[in-house]
C-alpha cells in the first residue's frame, strides 16, 4: 500500500477517536480540542494524500474510490455529531448528507459503465467550506469572540449553497452517465 492509500485510511481510522472526542467534549475543554485537533489532522490527510498521488503518479483504484469516501465520512460524522451537540440545524446536515449520497450514487453508475467521474472544483470549494465549517464550530469560541458566531454562520450558508451548486454541476455535467445507465 503506497503512502497516500496510507493516509487514507489514516483518515477512516481517526474518525471513531474524533467522534468519541467530540460527543465528551460538552464541558471537556480538553477533549473539545483533541477532537478538534483530530479533524484539521485528518482534514489535513486529505490535502496531502492527493497531493502526493498526483505528484508521484501514485494514483490507484483505491485511492480513487476510498478518499472520496474518506472524506465524506469524517464531515458526514462531524456534522452529524454537530447536531448532537446544538451546533447545526439536522436539515441542513440532510441535504448535505444527501448530496453525498447522490454523488456517491452517480460515481458507482459512471464506474459501473467503465467511466470515472473526477472531483469538480465546486465540490472541492464545497469540501474546503464544509471542513473550516466544522473547524469553528467544534472550537465554539462565540463567548469568547461574538463576531466568530456570525462567521460561523455565514460559513456555514456558504457550505450549504456549495452544496447544492456542486450537486447541480455534477448533475448537469455527467447527465450522460443516468441515460446510460441500464434500469
């Protein structure tokens, strides 16, 4: 297994310490730091096993099929911890978690007709959103400094709008992939 399939998995394999971290965190300073620790790491991974595939030519089948996964499943976990915690509104987590289902759906039809459907910019900048998303509102600093509650929130509408504009993209970019598809 090469270095960014590595790190991958190191991503999937943070994910249960990060949840556990989290959902204590409610008067835990120390475990609300770990968890948020934790994600920038695993967060991090992201940045760096994709970097160093394209860099070294290490790009697998793997890898093209658990990063993405990766991914979705530590924001996916965050945020779903998030509402746990009185941080993000459930709907707004739904459509989120739907769009990741969508496109996840739409890849395993592309792949099963021998296509392979990249990551778009809109869905990095809606990655890249929902990640500083999640970093704010796990450090929760709105009694410290107020104005870092409105950030949050506007972050936060910008992730959903990311979303919805990213699924619309891929949507309309890989339509071709449903007519093909046989039902």
């Amino acid at each position: 297994m090469n270095l960014p399939n590595k790190l991958t998995v190191l991503r999937v394999i943070l994910i249960p310490f990060f949840v556990a971290f989290l959902l204590l965190s409610p008067g835990n300073e120390a475990f609300k730091w770990t968890a948020l620790v934790i994600f920038v790491v695993a967060s991090l991974t992201d940045m760096l096993d994709g970097k160093i595939a394209r860099k070294y030519n290490l790009i697998t089948d793997f890898g093209k099929f658990m990063d993405p996964l990766a991914d979705k499943l530590l924001v996916c976990s965050a945020m779903i911890c998030l509402i746990e915690l009185g941080r993000i509104p459930s709907w707004i987590v739904v459509i989120i978690i739907a769009r990741e289902f969508t496109i996840s759906g739409f890849r395993l039809i592309a792949a099963d007709n021998g296509k392979v459907i990249a990551a778009s910019y809109w869905g990095k900048f809606k990655t890249t959103f929902q990640m500083i998303m999640v970093i704010l509102m796990i450090a929760n600093l709105g009694d410290i400094l107020p104005w870092i509650d409105i950030v949050t929130q506007v972050i936060m509408w910008i992730a959903l709008a990311l979303t919805i504009i990213s699924l619309i993209d891929y949507l309309i970019k890989n339509k071709d992939v449903m007519a093909g598809a046989s039902m």
